[in-house]
C-alpha cells in the first residue's frame, strides 16, 4: 500500500483503519499533492479481491489501476470532511437507534 502511496503523491494519511490478522482490511484516506483525497478500502489475506489480484498475476501498474477504479476521489479536502462528517453522524444514528428483542 505504501508504493501505491507514493506513486500517486499522497502526502499525508488521513484517516487508517485496519484489522491485522491472518486475514483482515485496511480502510485509509490520503491527501494527495493536488489537493485531492484518495479513500479506499480493501481486504487481505483469505478475501476475495485480494486473492483475485493474486490469481490474475496482475502487475503492481494493474493493481494500481484497479484501486484507482474501485477508490473514491474527493476534488478537494473540504469535500472530503464534509463527507466524513456525515458518515459518522449516520455511523452514531444507528448505534443509538433501539434494537428489537425477540423474547
């Protein structure tokens, strides 16, 4: 991940998530030299999208293009946290929310 970092310029990471296990994922916003944000999310180990990689013998290039394909880029850092911020409040919404019991 940190090759694909730098070869699309990002200059700080601003949010990674991650589970580090046998198998597991990493979620990672990164501001871009241009001012741009690259979100992406991916899963390791026994996951599908990565052995699917794996499988295809794809390139370090083929599997930078496909993380381009699959990312989200926000124009503009402001963009980016005005979506975060929404995330997260429906995020908190639904652990407020009441669950059902089944009695």
């Amino acid at each position: 991940m940190e090759k694909v970092i730098n070869e699309l310029k990002g200059t700080e990471i601003l949010r990674l998530e991650y589970k580090s296990e046998d198998s597991g994922f990493v979620d990672i916003d990164v501001l871009l030299d241009d001012c741009r944000v690259f979100s992406y999310k991916y899963y390791y180990g026994s996951c599908v999208k990565c052995d699917d990689w794996w499988s295809r013998g794809l390139t370090d290039n083929e599997v930078k293009g496909e993380m381009l394909d699959d990312a989200t880029i926000f124009n503009t850092k402001e963009d980016y946290e005005k979506w975060r911020q929404m995330y997260e409040e429906e995020k908190y919404r639904h652990r407020l929310w009441p669950q059902k019991r089944i009695l």
